[in-house]
C-alpha cells in the first residue's frame, strides 16, 4: 500500500536551514543547507522552496537565523528580527501563508522582548515558534487528510494541478494529504495531474510523489484537462490554495480557474484544500505574483521556446470565484458555501486566526 515516510521539504538542522532543492526535482535530490536570511530568502524567490505551507514553515526558520546570528544583545536580535521579517516579506506577494508566519514569529519576538528576554532566551523563543509552525501544519495536513478522505470513494479519479503535496508543505500535504489519507485507507484511486506549465510543479514535484508513494498516477499536459475530464473519468477535482478569502475565492496556480470552470461544466465537484493559515480574514482583494517573462519563453530557463524578447504574460495564479467552489476542507472540518458563514465559524470557533 506503498506507506513510505513523506518528505520534510525545510527543517532546523543545529543551527541552519536545510531544505530539498524543488527546482531540482526529478533529476537531482540536492539537499541545501544555510544560516544566511538572504540565502533563504533567494530559495523562496527562485522556488527552491515553494508551496504556501513550506515557504510559511521557511519564513519562520529564516527569522530564527536572523535573531540567532545577531549581534549587540536582545535589541540588536529584535532590529535584526524586523529587518529579516521585511525581506522576507518581499519575496512573493500571493502566499499568505509567508506573512501569517512572520507576523507570528515578530509577535512572539515582541511579547518576549516586553517581559525582558535576553538574546539567548530570544533565540530558543523563536526556535519554539518555529517549529510549532513546522509541526501544527503537518497535524493541520493530517487532519485534513481525514476529512478530504471522507469526500473520496472506492474507485474515484482525482484530478490535481500543481504541487500540493509534502513538498509544499511542512511534509504531509494539503490536497495531496486528502490523496495520500484515501491511498493510505485502502481506497482504490487513481490520480491524473496536470504538468502545470510554465514552472511544471505538476509533472516534476506531484508525479515525483505520487511515484515515490506508489500511488497509481498519469501526467496530463494543462490543455488535456478539458478532455481527461470528459473522457478519462475524473470523478472530482482536487487542488490546494495560496490564500483563500472569507468569501471563499481561491487563489491558487495559474491554471485553476480554468479547471474549476470545466469542472462545473462537466458536473463534477472542484475541492479546495488547505490549513486555516491559507485563510486570509483580512483582506478583500488577492495580489497575484507576476514573474520573470523568461520562464515563459524557456523551459526551465534551459531552451528557448519562442521568438526571443516576445512580449508574456506571467501570473503566477488566478483567482477562483467561490460559486466554482464544491467545499473547502480544512483541518477544522468542510467548509461550504456560504463560506462567509462557515470559513467564519470555523475560523471563530479557533479563536481568532492567529
Ligand atoms: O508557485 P508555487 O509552486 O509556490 O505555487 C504553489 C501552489 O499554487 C500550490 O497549489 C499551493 O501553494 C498549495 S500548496 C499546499
């Protein structure tokens, strides 16, 4: 039944930061290991680390490095804490996951720094917090294993895009968690994945772990998705998220619009998964990221595709409006619609989101 351990993508290692480089993956099992903020926050940039639940566990190790090489006592730790909260803060927009992570870490800092802690004191602090991060996002992915688990059924075809797996995660998975709770139950599915063009987190990350898992799995290209849907059996749709709104719009990978649409079209339920640090209370809009035209014109920065210096567009997500929206699982229970009334119990019944 192919139960193998799942991966933890960032971990503390005495010390620094070590993490599996994703750009890497399938080729190359390239473990990197840093003390420096800045090296962190350029793996978050480039995708090294990737996935909101994994870059919110990152940010949170990275602002243990930034207080643990500081110098000139508790003040100097909490100048260096702010400053590394703010680079990590630039470097991707759409997660919310990064921000709900370093707003934690900087309120624990505060709270310490308020009753008097020293700079050892101070270190072990946020250590603690982040591995709290780190361990409350695997239980949160469980959790919602088992309550995605209950949606799926013997016989069921689940189609994913994107990585959504222990990859991007603190190690167990969000959407791919529901996937892996059914596998691990003895139910009979089989998964079709999209490549997720341009970055391809699909066909290199989500194939790479369903194989490793031994769960029966075929790559589609995106623009399959349409005819896999009518013709090959997909039963539900089944995808993570960046940053969910209380009203239920979905930010997740460039492509998922597009599915939820076909999804309602062939009459078919489209599930979002995701912790409740994917939840986002706050806001009313979603600021989508915006990357390099390169990886559009290139596979992988490696060959060129297309004419040189043609004018792309490079969303790095889309927003799914909550109408497209079948339920939303999160480790305290299915949220549907109206999600207002549901993501807000949920979240209140959790005592506030932080
Ligand atoms: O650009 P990426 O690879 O970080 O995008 C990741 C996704 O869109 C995932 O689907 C999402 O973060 C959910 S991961 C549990």
């Amino acid at each position: 039944m192919g139960k193998r351990a799942a991966i933890r993508p960032v971990d503390w290692d005495g010390g620094r930061v070590v993490w599996i480089n994703q750009r890497n993956i399938p080729w190359k099992e390239e473990w990197r290991r840093s003390s420096s903020v800045e090296e962190l926050a350029r793996a978050i940039e480039t995708l090294e680390i990737r996935g909101a639940p994994a870059i919110g566990v990152a940010a949170g190790f990275a602002l243990t490095l930034a207080v643990w090489g500081a110098r000139g006592g508790a003040q100097g730790a909490m100048k260096a804490l702010r400053r590394g909260a703010g680079r990590i803060r630039s470097t991707r927009p759409t997660a919310v996951n990064l921000f709900w992570a370093v707003q934690r870490m900087l309120d624990r800092a505060e709270r310490m720094h308020d009753e008097g802690a020293t700079l050892a004191g101070l270190k072990e602090g946020m250590l603690e917090e982040a591995r709290a991060i780190q361990r409350e996002d695997i239980e949160a992915n469980m959790a919602i294993g088992r309550y995605g688990n209950s949606l799926v059924r013997d016989g069921d075809v689940i189609l994913t895009h994107c990585n959504a797996g222990a990859l991007a995660t603190a190690g167990y998975g969000t959407s791919y968690g529901v996937i892996r709770a059914a596998w691990e139950s003895g139910k009979d599915i089989r998964v079709i994945a999209t490549q997720t063009a341009p970055l391809y987190q699909g066909a290199r990350l989500t194939i790479w772990e369903l194989t490793r898992d031994g769960i029966p799995a075929t790559l589609i290209t995106d623009s399959m998705a349409a005819y896999a849907m009518g013709n090959e059996g997909v039963t539900k749709v089944m995808v993570g998220a960046d940053r969910i709104l209380l009203n239920g719009s979905v930010a997740n990978k460039i492509g998922t619009l597009g599915l939820a649409v076909i999804a309602k079209h062939v009459g078919i339920p489209f599930y979002v998964a995701a912790p409740l640090s994917t939840v986002d209370p706050k806001s009313r809009s979603i600021p989508i990221e915006s990357r390099a035209p390169e990886e559009v014109r290139t596979f992988l920065g490696k060959v060129r595709m297309t004419v040189e210096d043609v004018p792309v567009l490079n969303p790095a997500f889309d927003v799914t409006p909550p109408r497209l929206v079948s339920a939303i699982i999160t480790e305290r229970g299915i949220a549907r619609k109206p999600y207002e009334r549901s993501l807000g119990n949920i979240i209140g019944a959790r005592g506030g989101k932080g």
